[in-house]
C-alpha cells in the first residue's frame, strides 16, 4: 500500500535551487547526481518530514519525454503545514518573494505564500 509521496520538481539549475532550499528554507541535502560536480542532474533536500526531489529539465524529459518543454511553467504549489509560522513568517518575508502575505483563511488556518527560485509557490500553514 502507499506510505508516501515525494515531489521530484523539473527545474532549470539543481545547484541554485539547492541553495534557495538549504541556505534560505533551512533543508538539508540529502544526495547529489553526480555526486560532486558543478553541473548537478538530481537532488534530495530534506526538513523533518518533508522530502523533495529536484532534477534537471534535461534529465527528467530524457526519462519522461512527455514533459519536454521549451520553458518550465510551474503548475502546482506545496502546501506545507509547520508550527510557530508568525516566527517563520518574519524569518523569511524578507530574504525571499512573497506570493501571499500572512492571512487567516476561510478554513480557519493561518497561512502565508512565498516564492521558490523557480517561481513555484510554497504555501505555509499553520
């Protein structure tokens, strides 16, 4: 039966993107393709319970053909739940772009929305 779920997200730069998720979200790296290179296939980031999976646009298309594209266009967001989010809320605000500033919202839950560097939209709830 299923036990978990772990995006893999196409982005254009694994390294860049590492450092937005380690040195700004505070993940930590887990595992790089190829191990030690300037020019990075594949990453695992992790955060307590959260595993994200980031491979090159080059890469994921060679495996998946069907998701060659000229440009990547995000499409989805992350929906992540964490405690002391007003904290957090005023760690992060101003070190990255905010999609949603800090609201209550209809099912009662406190969130706030920011950017990624590839412009997906990380929603954080609390």
């Amino acid at each position: 039966m299923y036990e978990s779920i772990t995006p893999n997200i196409m982005v254009e730069n694994v390294k860049e993107t590492i450092e937005f998720y380690t040195k700004i979200l505070g993940f930590e790296l887990v595992l790089t393709v190829p191990e030690q290179s300037e020019i990075l296939n594949f990453a695992i980031v992790k955060k307590d319970s959260i595993t994200l999976i980031f491979e090159s646009k080059e890469a994921l298309t060679e495996e998946y053909s069907t998701l060659t594209t000229e440009k990547i266009i995000p499409c989805f967001t992350l929906f992540i739940t964490a405690t002391n989010i007003d904290k957090l809320y005023i760690e992060l605000k101003d070190k990255v772009k905010l999609a949603l500033n800090m609201h209550q919202t209809f099912y009662g839950k406190k969130e706030f929305a920011i950017f990624d560097n590839n412009n997906n939209i990380l929603t954080i709830s609390e």
